[in-house]
C-alpha cells in the first residue's frame, strides 16, 4: 500500500535545520567535542520548591483523572494574580485565562479558531516557525513581515498592502523576540493597536520571554497598553521563567472571546494539562517573583562573555536586554548556512541559521546562552582561531 501524506504536511517547507542535523552527526562520529548553542532550552534545572510541590501533587489521587479544558480555576487564579502584579492589568481567571499545554500549544491552535482558507495571517520575519505552520494548518495564508535592523526587528506595519490587511485575520508579534533578541516599547504596540483595530484584526502577542531580561530591564506586555483588550491575546510560558521546558506548561490571557474561541479548538483536541504540573505551575508563581534574580545573572554573566568574544574576532552582535539569544550578522562572502557549516566543521560550535527562522533572516546566525560560561569560553576560544 502507498502510504501518502495530506497536503497539509507536504506543503510545509523541508526542515530546514536538517543539514546542521547531519552535519552534527557527521562531526560527532568523527570525535568532535561539539558545544551545542543552537538550542533554546535551558540547562539550568527547575527552581527545588515547585519540584517538591510536583511530587506532592502526583501522590494525590484527585490528581490522576481528566483535568478541566480550561485549566483548574486555582492555576487560572494564581496566573491572574501574577499577571497582576507583574503586570498591573487584571483578568477575569473564568473567562479571560486559559491554562495551555506549553504556549506552542496554543500558538499551534489559535489559527484553527480564527483563520477560514484563503484568509491571511502576518508573520514575522525571522520568526518563531510555528505561527508559520499553524497558519497553513488552518488553510490560511501566510504574508511575511520582515524584522529588518534598521527597524529595531520590529515589522513595519504601514509596509502591508490594504488589501492584505483587510484579508488578514491574525498578526503574530513576539517580543523580546526569538531569535532578533530585539525588544518593543509601548509606542510600537500602540501602532499595532491601532493598525489591528482598523483592519479588524486579532493580535496574538507571544510572550515566552517577557522574564528573561537584563540589567534591570522589565519588558512591557501587550496589555499595559491602552486598547490592547480589544483586539488581542498574549501567550505566557513557565518554560524558560522557571526552566520548566519540560512540564509543558503555559497560559493565554486576553479578550474574552479570544480566549473562549481558543478554548473551543482545545476542548475538541486535546484533555487538558495534569492537574499535578498545574499544582507545580501554581508553586511556581506563588513562590517567586519573577524574574528570578540567581537565574537572570547566569545569563548576564553568560552574554557578557560572548558578546565581547564575538565582537573581538570582529563579528557584529547586539548586546541583548532580553533572551538567551544572539542575533549576529555573518561576514562578508558567507550565507548563514555556510557560515553556520564553517563554525561546526572548524571549531565544533553548533550554531542555527538565521535561515532558518525565514528568509529575512538570512545573512544572521543564532546562538543560545544555554550552555554554561566555562563551555563559553572555551567556544570562544575556538573560535578565534578559525579564518573567517
Ligand atoms: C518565541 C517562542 N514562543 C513560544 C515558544 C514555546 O514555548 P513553550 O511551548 O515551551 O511554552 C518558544 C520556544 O522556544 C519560543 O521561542
């Protein structure tokens, strides 16, 4: 029998990371010590309080049946009230909260909700791949929004033709941003409001990072934002907050029926999230306030580390104020892919394509700062001696 796809796969561009996959393996059989800065997940482990309430929390039996869709209204509560005082917006935790499966889960499903084939949905540029996907997913399509530099990576809205715009149904914005690093000020969420309020436009704001900050910076979320209520929804993640990749664990606030159209796709796909890990999500804001000092000075001490690194050997990087992310522009005569084989093959440093994220992120390699400072060195070390 010929096994043969939907369209719906088929049409999703080739992995693009592939060749670095093979390329990884190639260099492994051969005995090379690769360090890995091409994954954006921490090393460092999850906070001890929030795994002793998880161990609690699976011995109890109330914990081993089908959770509620919407997440316990304990988990929905303990989010509203971080939000609130990190934040200063509140949410109504029964209709304006919604617990996810991990962020990507709800970035995954949102399109299903909102998209009908043939509408469109803007995309940044280089950008997280799933807000690509889950628009093709749901029939949509995709029109991109290049993250230029001299923009600051933030896409330039008056650039869309009126005629995608009234076509468009969804906008995805992300910052601080993965993988730019960049940040946005309130100024450039007021020009989203009001460009998805004419257009009649929901505005997804993915939030995974708003946590990780540095040197005392606190990025904004969309909803500090006068007028943000109408039109939006923003994705949070415990992930990289609390180093819970793991758990799978998220939340999506915003308007109502946003949110409760979210919650429709949900209910029809997936049970719910353990009630446990929603325990431990609870333990988690509870415990810390966020962001979570010890954590943020890894990373700082980290960046510090490969910024001045990189910019000795002459390569031009942006000192990040968010993410573990570097954004750094390959020189002269390299694409992204070949400078990306150049790193691995001559100093055994694993780093991603900006290619790789979309076509404007050509010309630009990411690294993560997930590896620890001694291993940084090292890499850096490596890589002043190769000839580039
Ligand atoms: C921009 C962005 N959004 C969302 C996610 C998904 O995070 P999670 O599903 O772990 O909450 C990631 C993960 O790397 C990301 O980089």
């Amino acid at each position: 029998m010929h096994i043969e796809k939907a369209k719906r796969i088929e049409q999703i561009p080739p992995y693009l990371f592939a060749e670095i996959d093979k390329k990884k393996e190639e260099m492994r059989k051969k005995g090379m010590d690769l360090i890995d800065l091409g994954i954006g997940d921490p090393d460092l482990p999850t906070p001890r309080p929030i795994i002793e309430r998880m161990k609690k929390a699976v011995e109890n039996p109330g914990n081993h049946h089908y959770p509620s869709y919407e997440g316990m209204f304990q988990f929905r509560q303990a989010a509203a009230n971080w939000f609130e005082k990190r934040f200063h917006v509140s949410f109504d935790p029964k209709t304006e909260v919604l617990a996810l499966i991990g962020s990507k889960e709800g970035i995954a499903h949102i399109p299903l909700a909102f998209v009908n084939p043939g509408d469109y949905v803007l995309v940044p540029s280089p950008g997280y791949p799933v807000y690509r996907v889950s628009t093709l997913f749901a029939g949509g399509t995709p029109y991109f929004l290049p993250l230029l530099k001299e923009n600051g990576f933030l896409p330039k809205l008056s650039g869309i033709p009126k005629e995608v715009a009234e076509r468009s149904k969804l906008l995805f914005i992300n910052y601080p941003n993965n993988p730019t690093a960049a940040i946005a000020e309130g100024s450039f969420f007021e020009e989203v409001i009001a460009f998805a309020r004419r257009y009649g436009i929901i505005v997804c704001h993915d939030a995974a990072y708003s946590e990780l900050a540095f040197d005392g910076y606190r990025p904004l979320s969309f909803f500090e934002i006068e007028g943000a209520k109408e039109v939006g929804i923003e994705f949070h993640s415990l992930s990289k907050t609390f180093n819970m990749t793991g758990w799978r664990v998220g939340f999506a606030v915003g308007r109502a029926e946003i949110v409760s159209g979210l919650g429709r796709v949900k209910t029809n796909i997936d049970s719910g999230l353990f009630q446990a890990i929603q325990e431990a999500g609870i333990e988690a804001f509870h415990h810390f306030d966020t962001p979570i000092p010890e954590i943020i000075r890894i990373y700082e001490g980290r960046r510090d580390v490969m910024v001045k690194g990189l910019r000795e050997m002459g390569l031009e990087v942006d000192s990040p104020r968010a993410t573990f992310y570097l954004w750094i522009r390959v020189p002269r005569g390299f694409t992204s892919a070949q400078f990306a084989t150049l790193l691995i093959e001559q100093a055994g440093i694993v780093a991603t394509p900006g290619n790789g994220f979309g076509e404007a992120g050509e010309g630009y390699i990411r690294m993560t700062l997930t590896v620890d400072e001694s291993r940084l060195q090292e890499a850096i070390g490596r890589l002043k001696k190769i000839n580039f």
